[in-house]
C-alpha cells in the first residue's frame, strides 16, 4: 500500500494504477478540477501526502504545474510518453503495471529553491538539445532519472526542480553511452 494518495486524471487511469499497486487514487477530471476534487487533494495532502501522476501530454503538463503551485511539498512520479501510449491514445491508463510500479519507484519532489546544477550547455554537450535524436535521448534520459519526456527547456527546469545531482546525471549518461556502444557491436 502506498502512503501517498495519488493523484490522476481520469476513471481508467485508476483502473490501471490498481491493476500495478494498491493505492488510494482522487480523480481531477481532467483539467475541470471541481471545488470538491481540490478539496480532496487537498486534504490528502496535509494527512497523507500526494504523488501527482498527471498524463505524460501537454494537459498532463498544464494540471501537474497548476497542482505543484498549489500543493509546492507534492510528490511527483511521471511514465514515460512511450510507455503511456497505446492505440494513439496517451495516457496513464495505457501504461502497463510494470511502468506505473518503475515511474513510483523513482518518485521526485519539487524544489522550489532550484539548484543552479545544469545548464542549456550540459544539454548540448549530451546531445539532450539541439542534435538530431535529442528527444530521443531525452526521453531515454528522462525515463532513466524518472523524470519523463520533455521539450529542452522543460527538462532543464525539470533537472534543476526536481533535485538531480550531478552524479545520478553523469550515472546516467554513462549508462546510455553503453548501452549506445554495446547496441552499435551487437549490429556490426
């Protein structure tokens, strides 16, 4: 059982989180946060804490941002966009047990006094931005730091809020860089 109640868009993204954990789980209903459901969350959040697990879209985006305003001590945990896809629909109920467990494993909490850590140089420097496959690899990046899929500037703010330490950033890139080598050997 999950301390933390978690907070979701829709009816079906409690059906899969309960198919993957056993949780409590308030629905916002989408952006059309009722007085009732803030009330609820609220409420969760000074007993029991929340972990707001909004869709890895841009409403996903919208409602977590407005949520971590208004609860700044929320949990967060995001599934990868690849993971939360199906039949081209994204969303937490596509995702499978097994990436709702791995994106509340890696639970972050929100910083609001950011670390300086990362810059747009570390970035490119990683092939994060500017290269050809950088949402490639910021997506892969993301998933590994349980950060989610991001546009360039996002995922900056995201590496500063959400307290990445440089050696879980440079464990990470190291490990993409093998796993890069041994999938590059695998083809020759």
């Amino acid at each position: 059982m999950i301390k933390e109640v978690l907070v979701v868009e829709g009816k079906m993204d409690v059906v899969a989180i309960d198919k993957a954990v056993e949780a409590d789980c308030i629905i916002t209903e989408g952006f059309n946060l009722k007085p009732q459901a803030l009330k609820n969350i609220e409420q969760a959040y000074k007993k029991r804490g929340i972990i707001i697990m909004t869709d890895p879209d841009s409403a996903g985006e919208r409602i977590r941002k407005y949520l971590s305003r208004r609860f700044p001590e929320a949990k967060h945990a995001f599934v990868p966009v690849e993971e939360a896809t199906a039949n081209d629909d994204i969303g937490i109920e596509q995702a499978k047990p097994e990436s709702i467990r791995k994106a509340l494993a890696k639970v972050r909490t929100l910083d609001w006094e950011p670390k300086k850590t990362f810059t747009g140089a570390d970035l490119i420097l990683h092939g994060l931005s500017g290269a050809v496959d950088a949402a490639a690899r910021r997506a892969r990046l993301g998933e590994k730091l349980g950060l989610g899929f991001a546009n360039a500037k996002t995922f900056l703010t995201r590496l500063n809020h959400y307290g990445v330490t440089r050696e879980e950033f440079d464990r990470a890139i190291e490990e993409m860089e093998r796993e890069d080598r041994e999938q590059e050997e695998s083809h020759e």
